[in-house]
C-alpha cells in the first residue's frame, strides 16, 4: 500500500508538464482536464479518453478496459464491446477475415450492467 491509502501510484501535475505532454493541459484555466491513458508494460499507450471537466469519467468502464487488455495481452484473444471477464473471445486468424460480425455470438455478449 503506498502512502495515503490508496492501492495503486498516484501523482499531482502542478504547472501541466504532464499534461502538455498528452494533450491534456488547459492554458487558459492553468489545469490538466479530466484525461485517462492506459499504458501497457512496455510503456504502449493502448487507450486514452479526454473529457472537459464537466463531465466525470467511468470507473466502471476504465476497470472493464484493464480487464479486457490484460486478457488479450495473456492470450492473444480478441474482445468484442463491453466485454466482461468469461464473455466469448476470438483467435484472431486468416480464416476470421470477413467473417468477425458472423462468428460473434451476440446473444451470449450481451450482459445486464
């Protein structure tokens, strides 16, 4: 647990410089605006989401995210929308090719949420 409770690195930008660099920094007002960025372990931006500070962002949807891009890392999987852990995946191959929307079991996809 790192200080102050909570169960993952956090930091502060006074002054913007991070948040120049990814976009992110309002001028105007002196703030970083409300942005995610998901970086895998070699250091490969995989999402990003940029929102003006009126509207809040999913913890929901930023944790479904993780999930599915830790999945696909572990087995080279693909994930269809909104999917949850158990849901179906793919193999990606050359026999796929035209044929995703087709295979896609859509019915078991859909979850209550």
């Amino acid at each position: 647990m790192v200080p102050g409770g909570v169960p993952y690195p956090m930091l502060s930008d006074p002054g913007g410089r991070i948040g120049r660099l990814y976009g992110v920094y309002d001028e105007e007002a002196g703030v970083d605006v409300r942005g995610r960025f998901l970086i895998d372990p070699d250091g490969v931006l995989q999402a990003s989401e940029i929102l003006t500070p009126a509207v809040g962002r999913s913890v929901h949807e930023l944790i479904r995210q993780i999930e599915a891009f830790q999945h696909v890392r572990q087995t080279g999987e693909v994930t269809p929308a909104d999917w949850r852990p158990g849901a179906g995946t793919l193999t990606p191959s050359e026999e796929l090719t035209g044929r995703v929307y087709a295979t896609w079991q859509l019915d078991d996809q859909v979850q209550d949420r």
